[in-house]
C-alpha cells in the first residue's frame, strides 16, 4: 500500500488494487497514519491517502537495499 500511495488514492481504489476488502485497506490506512508515513484526507465523500516525507524516505530506502 505504501508504494502505491506515492500518488494519491482512495480507500477504495487501494482496495480494488490490493486484492482486499475496504475494511481492510482503511485498517491498514489507520495504521501507516498512525506512524506518520500516509496522510489522509476527505474529497468529497470519498477519502483519500497520500504518503508523507517520511512514508516517502521509507520507500525509497527500501527499494535501494541491497
């Protein structure tokens, strides 16, 4: 979920992508916010994620791992 969230996205469309039910992807949703690596935020009635500066540095250390 944190990849994808390099662009914005709603519960739903993460849902659809991850293969999993919209329960799940908001739990997991709660849980990165939480730990500062997402924002979200309501567009209209939808809700919407983004990754922040740190959900970013995380990724990008990730994917530079030896």
């Amino acid at each position: 979920m944190l990849v994808l969230l390099a662009h914005e996205h709603s519960t739903g469309d993460l849902a659809r992508r991850l293969g999993v039910s919209n329960a799940t992807a908001s739990a997991h949703a709660t849980a990165l916010r939480g730990a500062g690596l997402i924002t979200t935020f309501r567009a209209g009635r939808a809700v919407g994620h983004h990754r922040t500066l740190l959900g970013n540095l995380l990724v990008h250390r990730a994917q530079h791992q030896p």
